[in-house]
C-alpha cells in the first residue's frame, strides 16, 4: 500500500511539472494570507490563538492539511523553535471539504473561496519570538499546481510576567472578522531579482514558468527592458464591461495597416471573368445579346444601351459583393473562409459542378425566374437593359457560379472592400465585351462559331472544378487537424486529375456529348504538353519537393509523410523554440524550412525580451492561400531564412484553427465584451486591437516593449523589399536598445 502511495505521489509531481510547463505568462500568484491573535494582550504561561486566513481567487483552491496519506501536498506550518512558546496542537482547518479526488482515488481536504488556520500557542516568556512559515499548494481548476510559502513573524502581542498565570479557555474565541477580498492577483515579487540584474531576474521567471533551465543565453540585449516595465496583455478587456478603444501600434505616425493585397485580388477577379467568358453557358450569349441592342438600327443608341448594359452587369455583380460584405460581416466571413460546414459544402459543390461539366446531368436555375427576367428585358428602355443584363447573369449561373463563390471566399478575410474589389474586376472582365461588341458589331465577325471546341472548354473546366475543389477540403481538414488530406495525398489526387485531362486533351478519353476528333489541331497539343508538363512538375513533390509555383494551393510541408528535406533537417518536424523554452501548442503548429519559433504572443515576448532579440509577428492561417506561398517563395530565400532564423523570435498566430483551446485560466475578455476560449479567437483580437486588421498574412517587427519597428507588411513577393524590411527592423531595434541601455 505504502509503495502505490509513493507511485502516486510520483505521478502528481510529474503532473504538475507537466503543467507548469504548458502554461506561460498566466502565473499562479500566492495567496494574500493575513493573521489576527485572538487576544492583544496576555500573561505569560497563558494560551492564545494565532488565526490564518486569506481569500482564494476564483477558479482555483488550497489544499488543507486534514487528510490521509494521498498525493497532493498538505499545507505546513514550520515554526523556529526557541524557549519562548510552545505550540498546542497542530494547526487546525476551518471549513476546509473533504472529497474523494479522481485521479488519485483517495481522500482529499482544500479550501476554496477562503481558507483558516488556527494554532493555539503558549506563551513562555515576556518577549515570545513567534516567527514561521507556511508551505501551500495553490491549484487551478485545470490541475496547474504551485507551491508558495507564506512567512510570518506574529507582532503586537503584549504580554507580562505573572507568577501564577493563568491559561484562558480556549474554545470560545470569538470569531475574527474576514480579510477583505482580493480583487486581483499580483504578480509573486519574489520571482524577481531584487540585484538589478535584469537579464538574470527575466530568465529566473521564464524558469519559473516553464520548469527548465533557460542556462542563460542572452544576446547583447538580453534584459534591457525590464520584465516589469513590460504589459503584452494590453489587447485583453479588464472586465466584460469594459469596451475602451484600442490602441494602434503606429510607426512613424502611420497606423500598421497595409492595403497591398487589394490589386493582387483586383487581377485574380479580372483573370476569372475572362475565364468566365469562354465557358458554353456565356460565350453564345454574347452575339445574341448583342443583336438585341442592333434591333433599332441606331448605332447612337446601340453604343448607349451597350454602356449601359455593360455597367448594369457590373452593378449587379458588385451589388452581390456588397450584400455579402455587409450582411454575413467579419465573422460570418471568417466562419465561411475556415469553418469544415461550408469548405465542406462547397467541396461538394464543387464536385457536383465538375460531374455536370462531364455531361452526367444539366444544372441550370429554375425556368420560372430565367423567364420572369426575360420578360422584364423584352420591356425596352433602361428597366429593359437592366433585366437583359440580369438575364445573362441568372444564364451564366451553371458556369460562372463556382468562379464567383471562389472570388467570394477568397476575399472573405476582408470587412467590406475586398468582397466588393472581388467583385468589380470579375465584373468588369466579364462586362466588356459585351460592351464592347454593341458598340462594335463588325467585330463579331472574327468570333469563332460555337461548336464542340466550348464542349471540350467546359469538360477542361470540369477537370479544373475538380482538382481546385480539393482545396476547400484540404482548408477543413487543416483547420480542424483531421490528417484526411496530406499533402502526398493532395498531390497524388492532382497528378491523377491533370494526367487524366491531359488524356482529354489528346483525344483519348471521349465524354458522351463530346464530338467526334478526327485530328489534333496545334492549340489543342500545345495544351496537352502543358498539361504533362504540369504533371511531371508534379511528381517530385511526392517524396518532398517544395513546388514553391503552387505554394498557395497545397498543404504545408509539415503535412507531408515523406519529406526527405525535411527529415534531414528536423527529423522530428517540431518547431524548436529558444533558451530550452519549449513552444506552446508545437504538437499541432509548426514552422516551415526548420524555423524556431512560438505560437502564442506572450510566450514568444517574453522569450524575445529575456534573449534580447527582436520580434517578428507572422498573423497566419492554416487556410491561407497566400501565408502559404510567402513561406514558399518568400521567406525560403537564404538571406530572409537567416533573418528569421538568426535575428528575430518568429511567432505564428494562427487566426483560423478549430481544435487549439486556451487553458481556462487563460481566459479573457475582448474589447468588445466578448469572451475568448480558443486560441484563433485570442489571435484574431490581437491583430484587430493592435492592428486594425483581420486580412493574412500580416507581418509585424516588434521590439522588447511591443512597438513596432518598422511599417507592416502583407502579400508581396518582392524578396528584395522583403530583406529590406528585415533589414531596417534589426537596425531599427539596435538604434532603440542602444538607447535603453544608455540610460
């Protein structure tokens, strides 16, 4: 029995070590213990009763010392011995509950809400010396467990000397009024150095934290920025009622926004709506539609109504963008960005879209409302341009409708602009030839004749529905860790997909409602070399290869089984972190090309501040596109690896992951009275207090007080401008702690 008690034991040491060293920056302060005598004044060889009390804060408790012999550590009075008192008894707990704990299947004692002590003691001499100290286990609700000490030296006790003292009863002491509550935990003073050495004092708290040796490790700036000269949690509400406005982190007198992203979204909405524009549902419109405006014979008029159909089309498109924007907002948009319900949905979508190109069956709207439109358009006038535009957008639905909600998505990180920036360049590509061809209908003389080639346009585009479809799977599946869709998988399904369109291509492989092909014509070939060459290009990323040119499409390289470059590098695929500080949530995040590096904001400041290096700040997502293609073809450059690698602490937030919780007494309050229990949600309300933003990937130079170095920046390719930013924060950083140091 006594054997099991000691392994038991064992366990609850490894338990609370193990704990200690997952929770950082969210110490567990010692309680506020406080004691009143029973009397002020007394004779010596009389006994009265010293009474410890403190109030506990919420969520966590103190083990008593009541119970039998069971793991959790009892709470212990040591006194110094001397001739001047003598104790009677032992310490006795007031209030404290008994129960059966769980995992040690034995009976336990704590307080919670407040704990009492009471020790009876008699006096021995005039001038008693009543100094001790008691040791407590203070526990959170998650089983994160301290142990602190409370010395106390009991004063303003009179006493005088009588011969024939008397000893009082003791078991009617009145009862002592209630320490007041604690509002709030203060920092343990303790964990700090009280010799100035700042550097040492940051790393004996990060010891403190964590469990391990941090063996010092500090750069040139270890230490300059005291510990608690520093607040990070500036992001978090005091209480649920408070809504003050943020503070943005400025540079220079700029706010850290950076908008460059609009004309990247702005030139992939272009490109669809030209794509758009050869599909069987809207290339035949297009010189039907503009004989309709021909009727009159007016070329004034018909160059007026092709105006202004053109701009009815782009209306009506923005409109929709708008809408989205402002009814689903933010947080709908994050929620259909990440969400597994509607990347789910639209992977099905997406596969239904792709089976109908391939002639298994016609999708197309409901007649009553294709009619209703037409109807309204066969009216004239603007109201009938209007609704002829209307028209061909309901028409082209079964084609262009996959495109569009892929716009939508892709621009579901935004507020307001993105959607209708989406929007507005689909439209716009997708308007002008229309336009273009009322004003000018010679034109359509040199259009090719519809036939079985748009045939073989919308099969293409059923293989490309296909393989771009996986994308939104693979964005649940990384979101929510499900291990479904790893990247040797994603690209296995690919080289299948374009080999099998290539076959297409070429000829061999015939779909029912395909025409026949009695020989190859050269626009046709030279599609199909590019499309095996896409699939050569393809097959090295089997076994590791980083195919940067498609970066933003595949899953991260940490999901890849057989990565040789990888297990060369980091065999173990766990993201390090510095000074023997072991990254929180590194099980489930990670890092690419080996990068050391942390995944929650306070902990990589504080490990940034004890080493004395600058932050880089990466706001991420496991869905996003273009986070994956700067890693990619970005940050893989040897000059920006370096830096990242050597000269700053890289964290990661990540903004969309499903599955990460934050412990509860990690906890907290948003600006907005919301309260936070994940880690996306925590992330997410960094980048929009400190920001203003809430688009990725966003990247931010941060010194040891959490100002930033320089401007931020987004998706831009330019590795030149990239090593330039890098560059000017370290010096930017070096010139800030030079000054510190000097003062």
């Amino acid at each position: 029995m006594r054997k099991e008690n000691l392994m038991k034991k064992f366990l609850f040491l490894v338990l609370t070590i193990s704990l200690s060293v997952v929770v950082f920056g969210q110490k567990v302060p010692p309680a506020n213990w406080g004691y009143i005598v029973s009397q002020n004044e007394a004779k010596v060889g009389d006994v009265v009763e010293v009474v410890f009390k403190t109030t506990i804060p919420k969520g966590m408790h103190i083990y008593s010392n009541d119970y039998g012999d069971c793991p959790p550590i009892k709470a212990k009075f040591i006194y110094e011995k001397n001739a001047t008192f003598e104790l009677v008894g032992g310490a006795k707990p007031v209030g404290s509950h008994k129960y059966i704990d769980d995992i040690f299947e034995c009976e336990v004692a704590d307080f919670e809400n407040k704990a009492e002590f009471r020790q009876k003691i008699k006096l021995l001499s005039a001038s008693p010396k009543i100094v001790g100290t008691l040791e407590y286990q203070m526990c959170t609700e998650e089983g994160m467990c301290v142990q602190h000490e409370y010395d106390f030296t009991i004063k303003n006790l009179k006493v005088v000397v009588s011969a024939a003292g008397t000893t009082p009863k003791v078991d009617n002491i009145a009862v002592v009024e209630p320490i007041a509550e604690i509002e709030e935990l203060q920092p343990d003073p303790a964990v700090l150095s009280s010799t100035g050495n700042a550097d040492s004092a940051l790393l004996a708290k990060l010891d403190h934290y964590f469990g391990t040796k941090t063996n010092g490790g500090g750069g040139a700036f270890a230490g300059v920025i005291k510990a608690e000269e520093v607040d990070y949690t500036n992001y978090k509400a005091a209480s649920e009622s408070d809504t003050s406005a943020c503070e943005l982190k400025t540079f220079e007198g700029g706010t850290a926004n950076d908008k460059s992203t609009y004309w990247g979204l702005f030139i992939l909405a272009f490109l669809s709506g030209l794509a758009a524009l050869l599909t069987p549902c809207v290339f035949p419109m297009i010189p039907m539609t503009v004989s309709f405006f021909m009727k009159d014979g007016s070329r004034a008029k018909a160059i007026r109504s092709g105006i202004i159909y053109g701009l009815s089309i782009v209306g009506i498109y923005v409109i929709i963008g708008t809408l989205v924007a402002v009814v689903a907002g933010p947080a709908a948009a994050n929620w259909l960005s990440t969400h597994w319900i509607p990347n789910v949905f639209f992977f099905l979508i997406f596969v239904i879209f792709a089976a109908s190109f391939f002639g298994a069956f016609e999708i197309t709207l409901p007649s009553w409302l294709v009619n209703k439109a037409d109807q309204q358009a066969d009216k004239g006038g603007l109201t009938g341009i209007f609704f002829m535009a209307f028209t061909i957008v309901l028409v082209s639905f079964s084609c262009t409708g996959p495109i569009v909600g892929s716009i939508l998505v892709q621009s579901a990180g935004g507020q307001f602009v993105e959607p209708v920036i989406g929007m507005l360049g689909f439209a716009l590509a997708f308007a002008i030839p229309f336009a273009l061809f009322a004003i000018f209908p010679s034109w359509l003389n040199n259009l090719p004749k519809s036939g079985g080639w748009l045939n073989s346009v919308k099969v293409v585009l059923g293989f490309l529905e296909l393989a771009f479809g996986l994308k939104f799977l693979s964005v649940a599946d990384q979101t929510y860790h499900w291990g479904l869709l790893d990247r040797e998988i994603y690209i296995g399904l690919w080289i299948v997909i374009f080999a099998l369109m290539g076959i297409y291509l070429l000829g061999k492989l015939k779909f029912s409602h395909d025409s026949d092909l009695p020989f190859l014509k050269v626009p046709r070939l030279i599609l199909a070399i590019a499309t095996f060459s896409f699939v050569v290009y393809l097959i090295p990323g089997l076994i590791g290869a980083p195919l940067k040119a498609l970066a933003g499409y595949l899953p991260p390289m940490s999901t890849h089984d057989f990565n040789i470059v990888q297990k060369i590098t980091n065999p173990e695929n766990i993201t390090q972190g510095y000074a023997g500080i072991k990254p929180k949530y590194n099980e489930k995040l990670h890092l690419p090309d080996g990068l050391k590096g942390y995944f929650d904001y306070e902990q990589g400041m504080e490990v940034a501040r004890a080493i004395g290096k600058p932050v880089f700040l990466d706001f991420t997502g496991h869905g996003c596109v273009n986070c994956r293609e700067m890693e990619a073809r970005v940050w893989s450059d040897s000059r920006v690896h370096k830096y990242l690698n050597d000269d700053y602490v890289v964290i990661s937030l990540y903004v969309d992951d499903k599955e990460l919780e934050l412990p509860k007494d990690e906890w907290f309050y948003n600006k907005k009275g919301k309260l936070i229990k994940d880690l996306a949600k925590k992330n997410s309300s960094i980048q929009n207090c400190f920001f203003d933003a809430n688009a990725q990937p966003q990247y931010a130079l941060l010194d040891n007080r959490g100002n930033l170095l320089q401007q931020t920046r987004a998706y831009d390719l330019d590795k030149e401008g990239y090593v330039s930013f890098l560059k000017a924060g370290v010096e930017e950083y070096t010139k800030r702690m030079e000054e510190e140091k000097a003062k």
